[in-house]
C-alpha cells in the first residue's frame, strides 16, 4: 500500500511537471507510447526508470531551449552594436557635411569680398554686389559665433540671439542676408512663421544679388504651404523656377508645384 501511494504521488509530481514545463515534441514522439506502456505494466522499478527517462528528456529539452535563447540574445546584441557603430557614422557624416557648408559660406562671402574690390565694368554696374565686405575680425568673428552654434554645438534657440546681435551690431555686414536667412530657417524649425517669413523677404528685398535670394523664395513656398495658402506658395515657386532657373532650389520648387497642382 505504502509502494502504491508513492508511485502515485511520483507520477502526480510528473504530471504536474509535465504540464508547467512541456518536453519538445520530438523527444516526446519518440518515447510517448513505449513510456505509457511502462508506466501501467512492468515492476516497480522499472516504472521508476521510466519516470526518470522522462524528466531526463524534459530537463533535455529545456537545456536545448535555452541554449537557443542565448543565441538569440547575442545575435540580438550584435545586431544592437552594428545599429549603434551605423548612428555614430551617420552622425559623422552629416556633421562634416555642416562643416563643409560653413565652409563653402565662409568663401562666399570672400568672393564677395574681391568682386567688391575690383574696379566695376560700365556694363556689369548693376551685378556687383550692393554690400560691401568687411575686413574686421570683431565682425567675423561674431558671424562664426553664431554659425558655430548651428553647425557645431546644436545649440539652435541659443544661435537665434546670437544671429539678432550681430545684424544688430554689424547691419551693413557682407553676412547679413545669410544671417537673416539662418535666422529665417531657425524660426521656420520653430514654426514661427510670421517672423521666419521677415528675414526671408528681407533677403529678397534687400540683398538681391545674394546667393540666398533662391533658398528664401524656396522657403517662403513652404511658410505659405504650411499656412496652408496654396497660392501664395505656387507664385514664391513659380518665381524661383522663373527667375533661378539654375539654382538647386529651383529643382525643390518645381517638385512642389508639380505636387500641389
């Protein structure tokens, strides 16, 4: 009776281990019917036995189950590292792509600097630049002050002063439409589109020939769109495509008018 009662409680225990934690079904396919045909027949014994072989194969059986997670947790990290290694290079690249925009407007205005210098020609009167460029450190350096806070730091409500001080300070500077237009684009991310749309209009007004004049107009497109005023963004695209024909921003303006049609 004693031997009874603990096979019984032992198979009790199995059945309840069974059912938390389920053998693969490979291992049990192939021991199910020869494991219940000795569990109800044979001696004590070998009942016994059978019990073990089945927790054996169960215990198996997770041991394998868990080897796979790991593997799928270390593929999972690797993957993670790679993700992080393609960031960074992301990172990298769009930040020497910033320098080298600084640096390709920081010759601009050098440009601007030796065509100011030259004796103008009778019939090129009108194409010279109508701002003069200004040899004194003070004034070059607030303008990379503020440039830097863009293209450097991040710092971008912090550059929004900086750019106000230095029109402020240096109004007749050579970089004042491209202050005016960095102002224009960092109130423009903040969606203050009445005083983004200012400094893009003064650029066009004042600055007529800077090469900023078709980024604005591109720019006052997309203040008019987002003011949803169709229109008014069809005539600034429609002008730049007229107007700048060459410029990159003419072939965005021309996407936008083929989109809002």
């Amino acid at each position: 009776m004693t031997v009874n009662k603990t096979l019984w409680i032992a198979l009790s225990l199995v059945s309840i281990g069974a059912w938390a934690n389920p053998a693969p079904v490979t291992e049990l396919g192939r021991n199910t019917t020869s494991n219940q045909q000795l569990a109800s027949t044979g001696t004590l014994e070998q009942r016994l036995a059978t019990l073990e072989r089945v927790v054996e194969a169960r215990a198996q059986g997770q041991l394998q189950m868990q080897q796979q997670l790991q593997i799928l947790l270390d593929e999972v990290s690797q993957l993670r590292g790679v993700t992080e290694t393609h960031t960074y290079q992301l990172e990298e690249m769009v930040q020497r792509q910033r320098d080298l925009y600084q640096e390709i407007d920081r010759r601009v205005g050098a440009l601007q600097s030796s065509t100011s210098a030259q004796p103008a020609v009778a019939s090129n009167v009108n194409n010279v630049p109508t701002v003069s460029y200004s040899s004194n450190m003070s004034e070059n350096d607030a303008y990379d002050k503020a440039v830097n806070m863009v293209l450097k730091d991040r710092r971008y409500d912090a550059a929004i002063p900086e750019f106000e001080a230095f029109l402020k300070s240096y109004p007749d500077s050579t970089y004042a439409p491209n202050a005016h237009y960095w102002l224009g684009q960092l109130l423009f991310n903040n969606n203050e589109l009445a005083k983004a749309k200012t400094h893009f209009e003064r650029v066009i007004a004042n600055y007529a020939t800077s090469n900023k004049v078709p980024d604005a107009l591109l720019k006052l497109g997309q203040v008019a769109e987002r003011e949803n005023n169709k229109d008014a963004a069809l005539r600034f695209y429609r002008r730049l495509t007229s107007e700048h024909a060459s410029a990159t921003s003419a072939r965005l303006a021309q996407e936008r008018i083929d989109a809002l049609k």
